[in-house]
C-alpha cells in the first residue's frame, strides 16, 4: 500500500475546490428550501452572471 507522504507535497486543484465548494453552497440552500429551487435561485447560488433566455 502507497500512503501519501506527511508534509506539503500535496498539489491542490484550485478549480476542483471552487466548484466544491459551489456545490456544497447548492446543497444547503437546496436543504433549506421548502420547494424545488427555480433555475433563478440556482443562478444566484452559483453566482451565474449571464441570464438564462427562455428557449
């Protein structure tokens, strides 16, 4: 078994993070919701900045 080594080695993925964390921020504001959220709340979630055109 290869265990990772104690130290700053680890490489971090700046992107992956960001977009964990938007995911976490979806999750709790989907928990916290009494309905599904509308595509406007997700946008505002995720800090979308171009609106969505009805298609």
């Amino acid at each position: 078994m290869h265990v990772a080594p104690v130290g700053g080695t680890a490489v971090q993925d700046h992107v992956a993070l960001a977009e964990i964390e938007l995911c976490g921020e979806l999750i709790i504001a989907a928990s916290a919701a009494e309905e599904r959220l509308s595509l406007e709340s997700i946008d505002e979630v995720l800090r979308v900045a171009e609106e969505r055109k009805d298609a």
